[in-house]
C-alpha cells in the first residue's frame, strides 16, 4: 500500500518582507502583508493623469507668456501709430493754417 501523501500548502514569497513560507492564507504569516500583487493600472492611470495636468499647466503658461508678450507689443505698435497719425494732424493743421492764410486777406486797420 502506497501512502497517499498530504497536500501540502504552496510556497509562496511574500511581495512586502520577501519571506518564504509555506501557506495557503491570503496574508504572509511574519508580516501580514497581502500576496496579493497590486494591478499597475491605478499607478499609470494616475501617471497618465499627472502627465497630461503638466502638459496642460505648461501650455496655459505659455500662451499667457505669449499674450502679454503678444500685447506689449501691440501696445507698442499703437503708440507708434498714435504719434505718427499726431504728427500727421498737426502738419495738415499748419498746412491748413498757412493756406488760409495765403488765401484771406490780411486785417487792415480800423
């Protein structure tokens, strides 16, 4: 007669201590840890997610650097516009002026 030998529980090393052990529990027997391993999905979700809120935050500085840049200089264009377009006015005032002039005749005494 052969012996029917007893089923002993699997090996298993546990993920958090690294200590092996011969059991059928969910939990490490020395540390308590679960042998459970962690799906890595979780992790890389919430890694996707930081990644793209970093692609984000550095997008909107970058176009904020870019509108204040866009509007200093467009400020500046206007400035230079405004002037031009004074110095315009006033050159067709003295114009003006010196037309009316030439053409009126000049005030004689009382």
């Amino acid at each position: 007669m052969s012996a029917n030998p007893v089923a002993q529980p699997p090996q298993r090393a546990c993920p958090r201590c690294s200590t092996i052990a011969r059991t059928a529990d969910a939990h490490c027997p020395f540390c308590g840890g679960s042998y459970r391993r962690r799906s890595p999905v979780p992790a890389i979700a919430a890694l996707m997610l930081a990644t793209v809120a970093g692609i984000l935050v550095g997008t909107a500085l970058m176009l904020t650097a870019f509108g204040e840049t866009l509007e200093s200089e467009l400020d500046a264009q206007v400035t230079t516009v405004q002037r031009d377009f004074d110095r315009d006015v006033r050159g067709l005032e003295n114009r003006i002026e010196q037309e009316l002039d030439e053409r009126l005749p000049a005030p004689t005494g009382p």
